[in-house]
C-alpha cells in the first residue's frame, strides 16, 4: 500500500512540475519583451559597434518594436543579421530564464584602411577580411594607398591566396602580408604610417619621421616580407642612429641580403 502512495505521490508532482513550467512558459511566451542584454568585445581601442548603435539597428529593421512579445522574439533570425554586419567577428544571441535575453559580440580588429582607384575605403581585419568603415570610429592604423584595384565587396585574402587565378591579379594578398607584420611588430607599427602600392607593383613604405622613401617591393610570400622588414629594422637600429635620420632620401629593400640606400643631394 505505501509502495502506491509514493508512486502516486511522485505521478502528482511530475504533473504538478510539468504543469507549472508550461504555464511558466506560456506565461514567458506571453510577457512584454525587455530590452536585451548586450555585450560588444573589442579587441584593442577599435569601437566600430557601440552597445546602442547595434540595439538602434535591430529596431531600425524590425526586429525589436514597442508591444513585442517574447513569443515574437526572432532570436536565430537576429543573430543572422548581426554575423552579417562587416565589423563583427562573432556573434551570439540567446534566450534566458524569465523574458531576458542576450547579445554577445565580438568585433574585428583592423589592421590597415584602404584607399582603391574607385575612390572606396575599407579596412582589412587581422584575419584578412575586409570592413566597412564606420561613422562612429576612425581606426589608428597604417593606410594603403596606390593603384589598388580590389574593391570593398572583394574576396577576403584567404579565398585569394587559395586560387591562383586570384592571386595573379589581386593585391589584396600582399597588402595583407605587409600590413600583418607592421601591425604586430611594435618598432615597425610606430615607424611605418603609409604604404604606397606603384603602377609597376613595387611597394612602397612611408614612415613616420625622417621623409625616407623605403622601396619595398613586392610581397608575394611571409617570408619574403619578413627577409626585408628584418633588413630594415636592423638597419633602423644599428645603421641610422650613426648616419643620421635625415641623411638619405631612399632606402631600397628589393635585392637579397643587402640595403641599398640613396643619399639625399645637398
């Protein structure tokens, strides 16, 4: 007899529990929708998304609006929409007990800020995709200039660099081997403020002090750039502080093993 009475005590409250939670979800369903909690992660100083902008866009297009129900809460749909934005890197959109929800993001961080033939502008991320440029923010890194014919629609460099069709005629490819290393060698990224991409595709560097121009040449492999950043970073240290920074008007990276400078006429 008692075996029966705990099974129908544990039958009652199995109901009961399941009985509760639905009306506890119908009630969630049903509730006014609060505004969402948002995260935006950014790597370094870069705030292209602020919490506020990313919250208007949701409501300029439609998916947040005065009187939504947690029922009508589009939560895949949202977070499509913000993994499409150019400047976000990851993007999480989730649900919570009660009628709370969140958005995590996480921002790109760029690298260079490109200036084509057509008169467009973008950025290139640490991971070789582009970005839009945004109103809210202007990124502190080295600008790309020249006979640069990618567009801001382009493929990312990883698509570029794994077809060789591509890689023949896009630029992209070397910006972004160049770029790279500048931006995460510290002396090299206080040095270099421009890189100049000539008619005859020679790379060429502007720096921030001393009014060298650093021909750079072509870009075509890592190790390739990284040979020639060596070369001059070895002679940054070792070789100006003794000629003085204004002695030459060219230093030419071009050939292996060797600087060949050109000094400036009196």
């Amino acid at each position: 007899m008692k075996k029966w009475l705990k099974i129908g005590f544990w039958i009652a409250f199995s109901l009961a529990v399941i009985v509760t939670l639905t009306l506890s979800k119908n009630a969630q369903l049903a509730s006014e929708l609060l505004k969402p909690e948002i995260f935006v992660e950014v790597n370094g100083q870069n705030a292209f998304l602020t919490e506020d902008e990313l919250y208007d866009r949701l409501k300029r297009k439609g998916f947040i609006y005065p009187g939504q129900t947690f029922e009508q809460l589009e939560l895949s749909k949202i977070e499509n929409y913000i993994k499409t934005m150019t400047e976000v890197k990851e993007a999480r959109v989730y649900a919570n007990l009660g009628n709370t929800w969140n958005i995590d993001v996480k921002i790109r961080k760029p690298i260079a800020r490109i200036f084509n033939v057509y008169g467009e502008n973008f950025y290139l991320d640490e991971l070789g995709c582009l970005m839009a440029p945004s109103y809210l923010y202007t990124a502190r890194v080295v600008v790309v200039t020249g006979h640069i014919s990618d567009r801001k629609n382009s493929k990312s460099v990883e698509e570029i660099i794994n077809n060789d069709t591509l890689k023949s005629i896009r630029d992209l490819d070397d910006i972004y081997r160049i770029s790279h290393y500048v931006c995460n060698d510290p002396f090299l990224s206080a040095q270099i403020g421009q890189i100049h991409l000539q008619k005859n595709g020679d790379f060429l560097l502007v720096p921030q002090v001393g009014g060298q121009r650093i021909v750079f040449g072509t870009a075509r492999s890592d190790e390739e750039v990284a040979d020639k950043f060596k070369k001059l970073i070895i002679f940054y240290k070792e070789g100006l502080p003794f000629e003085g920074w204004s002695k030459y008007e060219e230093i030419n990276l071009k050939y292996k093993k060797q600087i060949v400078c050109k000094k400036k006429e009196n």
